[in-house]
C-alpha cells in the first residue's frame, strides 16, 4: 500500500513537471432540493471560444476533476444531465473547489425507439427493473417476476419486502388502487402489461411534503406499457378436477391514466384461501384492531393452529369471493376510489394433537382429537376521495367491514368428548380524514382526525357442560353458553404546524384521543331443556372503560448532504378509568409519558446507508387486562384477572446498513437490534390434565430480545440465475409462571434460507429454495432434560422446462424434515407436477395441476414454546388433480 502511494505522488509530481502550465478544476455535483451527490454528470470545461479543452463525468459522489492545460481567462464550465436543468458556470479563480447545485427537470422527449434497454437502472432515489428481462415464458403474473428481482422478497402471504424492508405503497403508474391489500394484484396482473417495476427509496406520498420532512419508507410503482392502457384485458379461467374439485375466475383489468380497474370475481374448493385477499400488510383492518390497541376474539373453539406447509395440501374449503377496485381521476387533480370485498364459505378441518406442560417435578399431557367447520361471511367496503398536490393533500375514506361466522367442533380431549358451536358477529365502521396545505413561507398545516366503531357479539355453546367444580359445584349438566360483547369507540385528532428552512427542519403537533370500551359477558348453564343464567358475580362482566389523552410533540430533521438527523419529543398527558358495580370496582389512572425517539442516517454513498434508530415506549393495556368475571375462553380454558391496568414500558435499538450495485445488479443489507420490555403484570396458568385457568396479576415481567440478520441478493449474468441468501438470529430472554412457578426460559432460534434459480440447458431451468432453522429452548436453572432443540429443514426444488414456445412442464418436490431430541424425526417429500399448453390462434391456455403424487393424507409437526410441547397430526387432502382452461381477452 505505501509502494502504490509512493508511485502515485511521483507520477502525479512528474506529470506537473511535464504540462507545465497545466491547471485543475475540481469541484462537486449537488442536487439543489435535497443535496444528495449527482453522479454520472456531463462536465464540460470550456474556453472563451466555446471550445472543449477538458471533460470528465461526476462520480458515485458527485465529485469531478479535470485537468487542462489552457484554461485561461472566459473558460466555464457546462454541466449537462438528463434529469436537470444545464449548468453554465464562469470561472474566476482556477485553484478554487467549486460546489455547484443543480435544479431538477422533466423533459418530454420526442418519439423515440429504445432497441437495448438495461435490465437495471438507477436514477436518484428510484431503482427500474425491466420486467422483460427478468420475465421467462413460464411466468403469468407479475408477482412470479417479483421473486427473480434482486433485492426484492416477495413472502407466501403476497407482502413484498425492498432489502429487507416493507414497501409501504404499492403504486399502479403513480396510482395506490389497492392500498395496502396489493396481494390480489401481484397475483392477478398479467406481467407481460408491466414495462417497468420501480423502487423508491426515501418515499413519500403527500406530494405537498416531498423533501418536506424525513421519509424512510420504501414504495414500489408498476410502470404500464402504453399499448396495455389501451383497452381493458382479463380471464376467465374455467377449472374442474378430482376429488370433487373446482377452481374459478374471472377478472378484467383497465389500467389508463384517468380510469384504473381490477375486478376479481373466484370461487375455489382447491385449498385456496379467499380470506387472505383482506389482509393489509401495513394497517390493521377495523375487524382486527378496535381501539387505540387491539381486543382479539375472545372466544374460540380449539387450541391448534394451522400447519407450516402450502395450505393447498390440507385446507379443504368451498369459497367465493368479490374483489373489485375502481378508481377515477377527475379533473383538478381529484380522485375517487372504491374498494369492495366481499367473501362467503365455509372451511373444515380435521386434527389430533398432544400438548405437554413441562416443569420441575411433573409432566402435564392432554390430547385432543378435533373435527371443525366453520362457515363464514365477510364483507369490507372502503371509498376514498383524495387531491394530492404540491400546495394540498385532502383525503378521506370512509370504511364498513362486517364478519359473521358460525363454527362447529367435535372434540374428543383425554377421552372426554365435547360439541361446540361458537357464533360470532363483528360489524364496524370508520372515518380517516386529512388536510395537509401549504401557507405562505411554505411552511405547512397538518391536520388528521380518525374514528372507529365496532362490536363484536360473540357466543360459544359447549356440550357437555365445562368446569362443573366451578359452574355447578360439581355436578354435571348439559350445556354451558358464553355470551361476551365489546363495544369500542376510538376517535383521535392532531394538527401540526411544519417549518421547513434550510437547516433544521421544524414540527411541532397538539393531538387529543378518546378510547371507549365496555365488556358484557354473561354465563348460561343448561340442565333438562331448562337453560339458567348463572347470577354470581363472578361469573359475569358488566364493565365501562374509558381513556382520554392529550398530546404535544416537538420534531426536529436535520438534512445535510450526507446523513439526516430525526428526533421526536412526544409528551402525554393520560386519563384511565374502569367501572364494574359488580365487583365494586371504580379505578382511574393519572399518566404523564414522554415517549422519544431517534434516527439519525448517513449516507455512506449514493448507493450505500448506514441506519441508527433509538425509541422509548410507554404503552398501557385496555379492558381486556382488567375485567374480573370469569369467561370461558374455549372448552378447557377459563380465564379473568386480578391486576390493575398493565403498563408496558420498552427500549429499542436498531443498527441497520445497506448497499446497493444497481449495475451489478448486486444487494446487500445487514441490520442489529435490541428490544426491553417490562411489564407491571404477567400471566399465571394454572393447568391440570383436563383444564386450564389463566388470570392476570400484580407481578413485574421483563422480556429481553435481541435480534441480527443479513441478507445478500445477486443476478449472476453468466448463469442467467438470481442468487437470494438471507440469515438471522435472535435470542429471548422471558419469564412463565406456571401452576405458582416462576420459570425463567431464554429461547435461540437460527435460521438460513437460500434461492436460486438458473437456466441448466437451453429450455431446462432450475429452482431452489430451502430454509433451515433451529431453535434452542432452554429453561434457565434446571436441568437438560427441561431444555428443548427442534431443527427445521424446508426445500423445494423445481424443474421447469420451457419448450416448443407453447408448452411449459413443471416437476416439483418440497422436503420437510424435522428433529427433537426424544422424539421421533419428521420427514416428507411432497411431489407435484404441472403443465401448460398455449393455444395461440385461440390466446387461450389449458393447465394440468397434480399435487400430493406420493398421496401423503397425515402431516406431523412439533412446536415448543417456553414449557409447552406440541406434537400436532393434521388430515391432508391426498393426491388432486385439476385440469383448467384460461381464455385470455382482450
């Protein structure tokens, strides 16, 4: 290293010697909005004359150097780039570094015909895949094409991550038709419609605060080729196969600049689930969260949950659902959007498992065998009027969901059998609205006001009766029915004032929140047709539970050329109270929290950041913490508390980097965080072999994590493959508190996934992704044998073959393979075949989908968590095949 510098300065010495005269200019490239470097710039060095003496392009740092020999006086420079405005600067002292800020431009091009376009390019903030170069024949949506991006994840529940980071739009040519329920257009639209996908990093939506304020978000943008906006296109796709089996859809797709549609008409018995089309990968719906925290369904049926495989292989379900999504662009820059969902069906199921409760001195075993089917209704509408300018942004959506379910189970648990039927009705509505204008100075008003309200009614009838030592002092009887409702009320607003000067960015918020919520519940016992309510107080809830606070924050951005600077002064003031005359209980709460956090990013180069975030939390438990009479929970479980409202208080520390070459196609991201949690109350469980009790109480619980991971995405061009590789780590430290035992557990899990897919010969490709995972449950302060390791493999490994331009096979096998110590090892392979064959003249596709060829019909797996072992066996479909027909129209 000291040889190269030496060199350097003696060739750098004797190359003065021999211009002479020759002088440098040197100087840098900065984007006069943001001051964020400008690499790839044209500079000029030019004399009176206008004749070029000297040239050189700004580097990855916006940085230029050029040497010349006859500069002299009237010598500028012209610094020339496709997307800003052309530079002239005179130069009057040569010696001087020179910082020139140059302004951005739109320039509307003439007709012109690209023949090469790069598979990926960068500009700024957004990074262009060509969906043509990553796109193969094998391909139908433009999801299948997401997954070969470098740099972008797309998980098995449709969310897509950029670098490991939630997207937070996701655009359809600059429009969000879908909000953030997008899983239904990753898998509808057709990838040969999409010209580009855009990335945008440090996105923001409200065009009235771009550059305004710090954004970290990540957007994703379909870009439309020109002649798909032309006329509407869609499917209709026509399936049938055995056993009994039906798949069908149909959907029409218009995507212009004033007029945007997807409209998804299906119904399935495949194993397809209709209801995860109404996730939001980004806001919880109404029916999942009511209130400022979330109150989950209280009563249920069972206690297993679904297993880690393709549900295609075991869920057996009969659904039809609607989805239609219009959106209308008006003049004056308004827009209007409707999001309508609606799904009707019924899903069944059919499990056995054991579940252990391990402690020092004894072993709990139950075993359960279940058969369930539940019926269910579920509707979402959503209508949203927006303008989103750079002087405004005014939004309101106006949002109804509704579910009614009704379930039933037969149980056999330890021998005792038990019928339950649980029926439930959820029904809510919400406001959002938004004004955020520019003033004079352009400083900015900031004005948001949300409201919701829901209910959800919900009763579970059990035969035989449940508990008789606690609902009928010991004796049997025929039938016990909960009945449990909450109403919520939940309504917040806020006004901000933002200043945005040169230095520090300021803002500065007053917000006000009312969260109400009562909990009605009530115990039934029926013995000889003749149905009692059960009068105890402890058996019933009648519960009034307010909280109101006031909020004033302080932020503070910093921008600079290469690191920005965010730090958030929030300060509350907070009110709870909770009634029950019940129980003679009148409690409120006085709180004043000052809840801060940090960010502070520097950008190593244009490509390359460094991110550094610290919070402090102070969150509060709501009525479901606090109300005092017993509710059956589900056919072993009863549950209610005896503590005072839990206050969470938390810490958390996140080091996360980035890296990007966009040219090489290559992405890399690495990140570090610590959490602490501490809880004023924690679970206790009391267990025996056929029920169980959970109460909440007065006892401090801290729970410690720490969590690493790394990811490396690359498109190696001479294989024609994308290499994905991901790792993480994490460790829990917690507390359980089981039958008036405190254990202490600390709990590891690592893992390591891999993908790749390339081209072995000519039509011949190869697909490969597996993930391996082990998690180390250890019991602090006891012996090995209360420590439990569980190890993980999942593959799959595909053959597709592309041939004759017409015809696509794929043979696939998907491994799983799992390992405890005292248990017996888990080990299958799924094999599955399909093909397709393109019927040109009639733009229509036949399809053959084998799945399960080796008729596997019983899957095991095993889950530990903390002292509960589960060992589940699930009823799969067995071998299906389905044979479809796609008529494509346009």
């Amino acid at each position: 290293m000291v040889f190269r510098i030496f060199i350097s300065i003696l060739l750098t010495w004797l190359g003065s010697i021999l211009l002479g005269h020759t002088q440098t200019i040197q100087g840098y490239l900065l984007d006069k909005k943001t001051n964020k470097p400008i690499p790839s710039a044209s500079v000029l060095l030019k004399s009176a004359e206008d004749k070029i003496i000297g040239f050189k392009p700004s580097d990855s740092n916006g940085h230029f150097t050029i040497n010349a020999s006859k500069a002299s006086t009237g010598a500028y420079l012209e610094v020339n780039h496709l997307g800003y405005k052309k530079i002239i600067h005179k130069l009057v002292n040569f010696q001087e570094e020179v910082s020139l800020l140059m302004s951005p431009n739109s320039t509307l091009l003439d007709s012109i015909v690209v023949k090469s376009k790069p598979a990926i390019q960068r500009h700024g903030d957004t990074t262009a895949y060509n969906v043509e170069k990553f796109a193969t024949g094998m391909d139908r949506s433009i999801g299948d094409v997401l997954k070969r991006m470098p740099g972008i994840e797309v998980s098995e529940n449709g969310s897509i991550k950029y670098q490991g980071k939630p997207i937070s739009n996701f655009y359809i040519d600059g429009d969000d038709l879908l909000d953030d329920r997008y899983s239904i257009g990753t898998r509808t639209i057709p990838h040969k419609m999409v010209e580009d996908i855009q990335v945008i990093n440090n996105h923001e939506h409200l065009k009235v605060l771009k550059n305004k304020r710090f954004s970290d978000n990540v957007a994703l943008n379909l870009v439309i080729k020109n002649d798909a906006k032309l006329k509407m296109t869609g499917e209709v796709k026509l399936g049938a196969g055995i056993p009994k089996l039906y798949d069908t859809e149909v959907n029409s797709i218009l995507f212009n600049k004033k007029f945007k549609m997807l409209n998804v008409l299906q119904g399935n018995n495949v194993g397809k689930n209709l209801s995860s089309d109404f996730i939001g990968f980004n806001q919880a719906s109404i029916l999942a969260k009511l209130g400022q925290s979330p109150i989950n369904n209280l009563l249920s049926l069972g206690t297993i949950g679904n297993p880690a495989i393709n549900a295609t292989y075991y869920l057996q379900n009969n659904q039809g659902s609607l989805n239609a999504n219009n959106l209308v662009n008006l003049k004056k820059d308004w827009q209007l959007k409707s999001n309508i969902q609606t799904m009707y069906g019924g899903i069944k199921n059919n499990f056995k498992g054991t579940t252990k409760y391990l402690s020092s001195g004894s072993i709990i075993e139950m075993n359960e065998i279940q058969e369930a089917k539940t019926t269910d209704w579920l509707t979402s509408l959503r209508f949203t009027a927006s303008k989103n300018t750079e002087k405004q942004y005014i939004n309101n959506q106006l949002a109804f969901e509704y579910e009614s379910e009704e379930g039933r189970a037969d149980i056999l648990s330890n021998n005792l059998r038990n019928q339950g039927q649980r029926d439930h009705k959820i029904r809510g509505f919400s406001n959002r609205f938004s004004y955020v204008p520019k003033i004079k100075k352009d400083h900015i008003i900031d004005f948001n006001w949300q409201m919701d309200y829901g209910n959800k009614p919900q009763t579970l009838t059990l035969i035989p009766g449940v508990f008789p030592n606690e609902l009928n002092q010991g004796q049997a009887y025929d039938a016990s029915i909960q009945y449990v409702e909450v109403p919520t009320l939940f309504s917040t607003a806020n006004l901000g004032y933002r200043i945005p000067n040169k230095t520090i960015i300021q803002n500065y918020s007053i917000g006000a929140l009312i969260d109400k919520q009562n909990l009605n519940s009530h115990i039934a016992i029926s013995e000889n047709g003749h149905q009692t309510n059960l009068l105890q107080d402890s058996m019933q809830n009648a519960m009034d539970w307010s909280r109101y606070q006031i909020t004033a924050k302080a932020q503070y951005e910093w921008i600079k050329k290469r690191f920005s600077i965010q730090l958030d002064l929030p300060f509350s003031l907070q009110y709870t109270s909770y009634q029950d005359d019940l129980f003679h209980i009148d409690e409120n709460q006085n709180k004043l929290l000052f809840t801060p956090s940090f960010n502070f990013k520097y950008f190593i180069g244009t490509e390359d950041d460094l991110q550094f975030t610290a919070s402090r939390g102070n969150t509060f438990g709501n009525i479901e913490n606090v109300y005092r009479g017993v509710l059956i929970r589900n056919y072993r479980s009863l549950s209610n508390n005896i503590a005072d409202i839990n206050e969470n208080r938390s810490n958390r520390y996140s080091l996360d980097y980035r890296l990007a070459r966009t040219l090489k196609m290559m992405f890399f991201n690495a990140g570090i965080s610590y959490s602490q949690s501490i809880s004023s109350s924690m679970m206790a469980d009391e267990i025996t072999e056929n029920s169980s009790q959970t109460q909440l109480i007065d006892r401090e619980n801290q729970i410690n994590t720490v969590n690493a991971r790394v990811g490396f995405d690359k498109f190696i061009f001479s294989l024609a493959s994308s290499l994905k590789l991901a790792a993480n780590w994490s460790m829990t430290d917690y507390n359980r508190l089981f039958n008036q035992e405190l254990l202490a557990y600390k709990q590891f899990n690592y893992g390591f996934n891999s993908s790749i897919e390339t081209k072995v010969w000519k039509s011949l490709n190869l697909s490969y992704n597996g993930s391996f995972n082990l998690s180390d449950n250890r019991q602090v302060q006891a012996g090995p044998d209360q420590s439990r390791k569980t190890f993980h493999i999942n593959q799959n490994l595909a053959l597709p073959i592309y041939s004759f331009n017409a015809l696509y096979l794929r043979f696939a096998a998907r491994h799983q393979f799992v390992q405890q110590i005292g248990m017996n090892d888990i080990n299958y392979v799924f094999l599955d075949a399909f093909a397709r064959y393109r019927i040109k003249k009639l733009n229509t596709d036949i399809e053959l989908n084998l799945q399960n060829l080796a008729n596997i019909k019983t899957y095991e797996t095993y889950l530990i968590n903390a002292n509960i072992e589960q060992h589940n066996q699930y009823q799969l479909r067995g071998r299906t095949a389905v044979l479809k027909a796609v008529f494509n129209f346009k």
